[in-house]
C-alpha cells in the first residue's frame, strides 16, 4: 500500500489512481453531479443559469474523459475544457463581486465548488497522462 510522503503531491496521485483508478470514480461522480443537476434544472427546482448550465456540462464531459482514459483525449480537449470551466467560474464569480449582488449565495457557492473541481481534475488529467507516458517510457 503506498503511503503518503510529504512533497511528492503529483506523484503520489499517479501511484494511488494507478493502483485504485481514482481517477474513473472520479469521473463517474462528476457524470452523476452533471445529470442530477441538469435534471433538477429541467424539472424547475433551481433557477436557469447560463453559467452554471456551462460549468456542469463541462464537468460532465470531463468525468467521461476520465473514464475513457484516452492520453489523446486528455492533451487535445480536456485541457481547453478545464481553461474555458475555470474562465467561465471565474466569469461568474467576479460578476457577482463587481455588481454587488448576491441573488442567491448558493450561486455563488457553487461557482467556487466548481471552479474547484475543474482543478482537481486537472490534477487527475496531470497525473493519468504522467502515467501513461511512464508506461511508454518503460516499454521503450
């Protein structure tokens, strides 16, 4: 079982989802999230959000990149997913700060939660791509 060494952050990420594929029930978990909440949507139980709309469904087509483990996929189009999901979270964010209003802090809320998320799977496309190219590096 690999234990945590202090410092080694990106590297301990890539033993772990190695070992444990984090990174598939990762993207299974951000799939869910992106559903139920384009469901809730749908059905009126939260109000119509151009930005939130784009955020999960970003977050959704990143989840099922992560559970399709293709290293093609993830240089050519989940790094410009996560720069447009962290621009448009940020977007919202700062727009909420510069008009003053809050309409509803949940909003806000969960633009920072996403903006979050976007991070972490950056964090698991680093590592995935980090391995697969170990993997060739070795079979070389």
């Amino acid at each position: 079982m690999h234990k945590y060494q202090g410092g080694d952050g990106i590297a301990w990420l890539y033993r772990t989802s190695n070992r444990y594929q984090w990174h598939r029930i990762f993207g299974a978990f951000l799939v869910i999230v992106c559903l139920i909440t384009w469901v809730m949507e749908l059905y009126g139980l939260v109000g119509v959000c151009p930005y939130c709309q784009t955020q999960r469904t970003l977050l959704g087509i990143l989840g099922i990149l992560l559970i399709i483990d293709s290293i093609t996929l993830h240089f050519l189009i989940s790094i410009f997913l996560i720069i447009l999901g962290i621009d448009v979270a940020c977007a919202q964010i700062f727009l909420h700060i510069k008009t003053g209003s809050f309409p509803n802090g949940m909003y806000t809320l969960l633009a920072w939660g996403s903006a979050y998320l976007f991070l972490i799977v950056s964090l698991f496309i680093i590592a995935r791509v980090i391995a697969k190219l170990s993997k060739k590096a070795q079979h070389e």
